[in-house]
C-alpha cells in the first residue's frame, strides 16, 4: 500500500478481512483501526519525509503468548503446549536501500544497525532492542536467506513482565518484516522462531528457550516436544477455544521479580542432578519407573524437593501427551482435566508458587486460592500458575457467563486492570494483506 493511501484504506476499511481473522469475529473495528491509524501517522511523522509519499507501506501483526501446559519442561527437552493470543505487537514498515535498518517502538528510543558487520556480537550492546536486530540479520544470512534495509515504527500491548512473551513477539517482528519485504515470505514460522531463538541468545546474551518464540510465529495452540531442541517437532493444533465459549484470563499478581534468579535456575539445576544420578544429562533420558524404584536413593543424593521435581517432569509431560490428543479431539473436558492437574502439580511437586526468601509476599498462590473460590463450585473451568512462578501471573479457562465475576474478585485483591480477558489467536505472524 502506498504511503499516501495507507491511512485512507484502514478508516476505509481495506484491512478490515484480515482485523476480522486476527482480532475475532467480535473485534471493535473502530479500536483496532485507531491503533493502525496511529501506528501509521507516527511511522509517517517519522519517515515520511525521507521515504516519499509513492513509499510502500506493509503493516505487521505478532501476538504474545501464553505456556498451557508442560510447567518447566522444554529445558530438560520435554513437551510443552503453548497458544498465541489476542494481545500483539503491531508494526508499519517499509523497505530502503541505504544500509540500515531502524526501529522506533512507542515509548523507546529509535534502534539502529547498519548492515556491514551485523555478524559481531557487540558486547556492549547486549540486553538493548538493537543486538535483537543484529542478532536476527545475522542468523538468517547463516541460513541462507536474503537481509536488508527498512524503516519500522512498532507499537505493543503485550504487556511487559507479564509472561506473556512481549520480547519474543519483538524478535519475531523483526523477523518476520525480514521475510516478507527481502524474502518473498518463504521463510516458515518454525524457522523465525529458530532464527529469534538464536538472536536471544547470541547476541542479546539470554539463554531463552523456544517455546515463547514458537508460539508467536505459528499461532493458535500449539504442541512442541523438545526432545532434540535443535529440531523441536511443532505441531499446530486446529483447535478453537472461544467456540467452546471460554475465555483465557491472566491475572497479574505483581510481586518482585528482581530477586528470583537463583529460584528459577534451582529448578533445571535440581532436575538435572536427578538425571545425572542415572547418568544421564537431562530428565527427558529417565524413566519415571527408574526414579520411583530409586526414590530412597535419590532423596539422599538429591534432596526430596529434587526428587519431587523429577516426579513432576515425568507427569507433565504425559500431561501434555494427553492435552494434545484432547485439543485434536476436540475434548474440552479431558483438555481442562490436565491444566487442573498441571496447576496442582505445579503447587506440590514442583514448587514455584513463591519464593522462600519471602514469604510474606505469596501473590501467585492468593490468586489461585481466590480463583478456587470463584470456579470450584462450577463446571467445567480450570486454573494454574502460568509461565516460570514464583511471582507474576496465573491464567485460568473461564465460561464466559463467569467471566465478570473472576475478573472482579481478581482485581479486589490486585488492583483495576491486573485481569486481562484474552482470546487465542488463530493465526501467528502475519504480513496483513496476506489476510485479505
């Protein structure tokens, strides 16, 4: 679309098709085309002048994510069931041809790398937006595939520190601007999400996981079992939560996550000392019957909360075995079995619902006591710790005809606006006018 037109197609509702399959059938188009409007006037104020107005324009749309099942799992190469979510990261973008690419995101400075020596880990630039975006132009050139120069204004909703992958939705942005303006689109969801791993942790110096960018990229629910992470084997699952009448809500309990390091590491520590008790290097090589007939042995050398970790790991992944064939089956009542079961193992077996350094502040597990009161007493709903615990979030699968009442008895306890009523998002990172 050129420039010029761009503001005029989304009022005139050009783009509605593709807001209709991204944001639901209900969506608030005068929302949502407020949103794209703005994105694309600030893109314009802010390139504008350099690109012309016959520039052509394309608009993003990358969602977050939210873990369903398989609660610390992919690190010792486990299964996981992840899903995208109405929440996204929006980007207008336009392709130039002057070496460089910028990325102005709403509320941060303008990034900008020039691309003659975006193979160099810069180590000054670790942890910033900008080694992202090296980080990516780096590894799809080492894949063989085709970089160059765009201007991009992006603008998100995926709220930060929430667990719900704001940064793995950005890295994919990246990405997947890439393969739409110097690749034809040919590059598959499961290779950007390879390629954002790969940025993360290269270049921006964080040993993350593939799952948050998975999810991002595929879209809708989808299964991943890690057992060779460097060929995890993604299968999106066509399975449509609203049209079973639910809602997925996260509740953000706020609490600290500044001192929760060595809490999250303690977890693949502890349940890898276990697989190396076997002689083995992660849990995923263990038999469940090999820890169970060793337990007095493995207590001793390991530790009991060691022990029930393992235990954890092995349930969770038979867990996640049997979610999947219940989102193919279209089984919502076998699926919510295994999220309740997930979230009390999650309490008992592998203890993340808060830290020992202070148990004065349990936000994570008052919030599953609230949920408990609204929902036990009904049908049909499940609850859980979502993402790594400790402190930050829980997610729930809420009829909608209960809906109001959790979200109000979640924000008597965390404040206005800590509850957030999402959908899952059938479709992962999309160029728009694909959609239509």
């Amino acid at each position: 679309m050129k420039l010029s037109n761009t503001i005029n197609a989304i009022q005139g509702g050009e783009y509605d098709k593709a807001f209709q399959k991204l944001y639901g059938n209900d969506c608030d188009f005068t929302l949502i085309k407020e949103r794209y409007v703005k994105a694309t006037s600030e893109f314009i104020s802010l390139y504008g002048n350099k690109l012309g107005e016959n520039a052509e324009l394309h608009l993003f749309s990358v969602p977050g994510r939210s873990e369903i099942s398989g609660n610390h799992t992919d690190h010792n190469h486990g299964k996981v069931i992840a899903a995208s979510i109405s929440l996204d990261i929006i980007a207008v973008a336009a392709k130039v041809t002057d070496g460089e690419i910028r990325i102005k995101s709403e509320g941060f400075p303008e990034d900008t790398i020039t691309l003659t020596d975006f193979q160099t880990v810069v180590e000054q630039e670790k942890y910033k937006a900008s080694a992202i975006i090296r980080g990516m132009c780096d590894g799809l050139t080492k894949n063989g595939y085709a970089v160059g120069g765009y201007y991009a204004y992006t603008t998100s909703n995926v709220l930060k520190g929430s667990g719900l992958s704001s940064s793995a939705a950005f890295e994919v942005m990246v990405g997947t601007i890439l393969n739409h303006l110097y690749n034809n689109g040919k590059i598959g969801a499961v290779e950007i999400a390879k390629i954002s791993q790969y940025a993360e942790n290269v270049h921006f110096g964080k040993p993350c996981g593939l799952m948050d960018q998975t999810a991002c990229a595929v879209g809708g629910f989808v299964a991943i079992d890690f057992k060779d992470p460097k060929n995890p084997i993604v299968e999106k699952l066509s399975f449509d939560l609203s049209s079973h009448g639910y809602s997925l809500c996260i509740v953000n309990t706020g609490g600290n996550h500044a001192d929760l390091n060595e809490d999250y590491a303690s977890i693949p520590f502890e349940m890898k000392s276990v697989a190396k008790f076997f002689g083995k290097d992660v849990l995923r090589e263990v038999e469940k019957s090999e820890i169970l007939a060793n337990c007095a042995a493995v207590r001793e050398k390991c530790g009991d909360r060691a022990l029930l970790r393992a235990i954890h790991f092995c349930n969770e992944n038979d867990r996640v075995t049997m979610q999947t064939q219940a989102l193919k089956e279209n089984n919502i009542d076998a699926f919510l079995t295994g999220v309740r079961e997930s979230g009390l193992s999650s309490v008992s077996k592998l203890q993340n619902i808060f830290t020992v350094k202070n148990t004065s502040e349990q936000g994570i597990s008052l919030a599953l006591a609230l949920a408990g009161e609204v929902l036990d007493q009904k049908e049909k709903t499940a609850y859980r710790v979502h993402g790594g615990g400790f402190a930050g979030t829980i997610q729930a699968f809420v009829p909608e005809q209960y809906v109001a009442e959790y979200c109000d008895t979640m924000e008597k306890a965390f404040g206005k606006g800590m509850s957030y009523v999402l959908r899952v998002r059938l479709y992962g990172a999309e160029e728009l006018s694909r959609l239509l």
